[in-house]
C-alpha cells in the first residue's frame, strides 16, 4: 500500500464518518481529528471557545471558520503523522486553508471519502444516537437543520475533491465492519 497523505472524511451527520474514521485510522497508525469531538471538549470544560461554540452547536450550525481553523493549525503543529479528518473541511473557506496550511509544511490531502446515506436513514440513526448518547444537538428540529447545513454548506466539498481526483465514494449503508472492508476496497488499502 502506497499512500503518505492525509484523507479527509466527508458525509452528512449519521452516516458514521467518525466511526469509520477511526477505524481506518487504527488500520493506518494514523491520528484521528475530529473537530466535533474537540469542540465537544470545549464546551464540558467551559473553555472561551466552549462558550461561543455551545450555542452555535445546539443549533445546528456552523461553528466560525477563523475559530475552527485555527484548532486545526494547532493540532496539525504536532508530530506530523498522518492525519484522518473527521468532520473537517466543512466549509469550501476551510478547505482552501486546509491546503494552503498543510502546502506550508509541504504536505497534501491525497483522499477524500464520501459516505452516503439516504436522508431517511441519517434522521433515524441521528434520533438513536440521541437515545443513546444523549446529545444535545440530536432532537429532531437541529438534526433537520443540520442536515440542511450539511447540503449548503459542505456538500460543495464533493465537487472540489472530485475535481482534484481523489475522492472515493462508498455506501454508508449495512454494518461497521461491511462499510469499512468497502472502504478499504474502494481505496485500495486492503
Ligand atoms: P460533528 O460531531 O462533526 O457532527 O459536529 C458537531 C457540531 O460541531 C456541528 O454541528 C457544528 O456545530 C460543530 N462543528 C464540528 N466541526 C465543525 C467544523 N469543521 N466547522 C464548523 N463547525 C463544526
């Protein structure tokens, strides 16, 4: 397997990107970033940045790019591993500084995977998650709105990496371990 870039994790909220982002970087010793998680931990730490983001994140919507960007300058400052990308790029404004951040230190994004999920399935996984995890952003009004944020405002992504070539689109459909041994597939790591 030849592969020495980073990969960037796109689909809309319940199509388990961050599952197998994970997964796929345990398979790679790779470091999993997740911003969601990160600014998760800002909020139950009641950080300055957990105070602007919890109201932002209740409602479903976009956290600021400068702010989001500015985490992942400071998380990419480390060891320089490969990185998976979970939740991030979300925005075309926070790609574009994803490559002029990672071209500063030479490096390069060499795949995007797309789960996707059809709409029915992503308000019902999100609603479980809900139940089971009980977080505050998954009621039904915010899980519809953030699936709208997703389309607006993140879906532009697929086109930016397919025009690049390097995006792989896999069904987000059937079990954990079906998706992922189709994503090694499609990206040819297995
Ligand atoms: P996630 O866990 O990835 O679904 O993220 C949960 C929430 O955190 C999102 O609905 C946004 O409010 C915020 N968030 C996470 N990642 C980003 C990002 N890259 N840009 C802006 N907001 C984000």
């Amino acid at each position: 397997m030849s592969h020495s870039g980073h990969v960037v994790f796109l689909g809309p909220p319940g199509s388990g990107k961050g599952t197998q982002a994970e997964l796929l970087a345990k398979e790679l010793g790779a470091v999993k970033i997740s911003t969601g998680d990160i600014l998760r931990s800002h909020v139950s730490r009641k950080t300055a940045l957990g105070e602007v983001a919890r109201p932002i994140m209740e409602r479903g919507e976009l956290v600021p790019d400068d702010l989001i960007v500015a985490l992942i300058r400071e998380e990419l400052a480390g060891d320089g591993k490969r990185v998976i990308f979970d939740g991030f790029p979300r925005t075309l404004a926070q790609a574009e500084a994803l490559d002029r951040m990672l071209s500063e230190i030479g490096q390069v994004i060499d795949r995007a995977v797309l789960l996707e999920v059809p709409e029915d399935q992503l308000v019902e996984r999100l609603l479980k998650r809900a139940r089971l995890e009980g977080r505050s952003d998954d009621n039904e009004a915010t899980i519809r709105h953030r699936l709208e944020v997703y389309r607006s405002q993140t879906e532009p992504l697929v086109d930016y990496y397919r025009n690049r070539g390097i995006l792989v689109t896999i069904s987000g459909l059937g079990s954990i371990d079906q998706v992922f041994a189709d994503l090694k597939e499609a990206v040819g790591w297995r």
